[in-house]
C-alpha cells in the first residue's frame, strides 16, 4: 500500500494496446473466451468507438485523486489491455526511464501506436 501510494504507480506502468480504458463487452468477459481476440482487434481498431470515459485518462494539472472523474464516476466496467508480447515496466515517452512504448508493432497483423500507463494513474 505504501509503494502504491508514494511511487504512484509508476511501477503498475505497462505498455497498452489502447490510448486508454475501454469497456468490457458484455459476451466476452475473459481472455481465455473464444470471442476475446476478436474483441482485441475491434478495440484496437476503433479504439474510441469502445472508450470507457469520456474524458482524458489523466489531468494533471486540474485532478486529484478525489475530483477524477474515474473517483467521481465510481467503479467502471473496463479493461485496458496489456501488450502481452511486452510486459516490462514503461515510462511515459516524455518521462525518464530507459523503456517506452512508442514504436510501432505489429498485433493481430495490425500495425498500432502502444500507450504506456497503470491502473493506478
């Protein structure tokens, strides 16, 4: 709990499919479903069509913790998938640190742009 609290998550960092948290389908609730891959190319396709929030993941300089409309809005049905093929600690691309997630790469024969983020932002 202390960790989490002082690092602030930067060590939950990974590198995401998505720019942001999207919403979990109602039929394909698991990774291990027979949906669930295609689910993942939908979302990394049209990502924003599948958006949890509407708002942007994390504002600085206006949020807290307690006035982030993740706090506000309550528990949310969402996922924000992990770079499988990645999983290394990340740092924003602005941000020190030795690895991002700014290069292109390949998933499901698609060619996308990978975020680095926590669950815990």
């Amino acid at each position: 709990l202390f960790g989490v609290t002082f690092w602030r998550g930067l060590f939950h960092r990974r590198c995401r499919l998505t720019p942001f948290p999207v919403k979990m389908p109602v039929d394909c609730r698991n990774a291990t479903d027979t949906c669930w891959d295609q689910f993942l190319l939908d979302v990394v396709s049209h990502p924003d069509s599948h958006r949890c929030l509407t708002c942007p993941n994390d504002d600085v300089e206006l949020w807290t913790q307690s006035t982030s409309p993740w706090f506000l809005l309550g528990q949310q049905d969402c996922v924000w998938p992990i770079d499988e093929e990645d999983l290394r600690v990340c740092s924003e691309n602005t941000g020190p640190g030795y690895h991002h997630c700014s290069k292109i790469v390949t998933f499901m024969e698609k060619n996308i742009s990978r975020t680095c983020g926590s669950n815990y932002d």
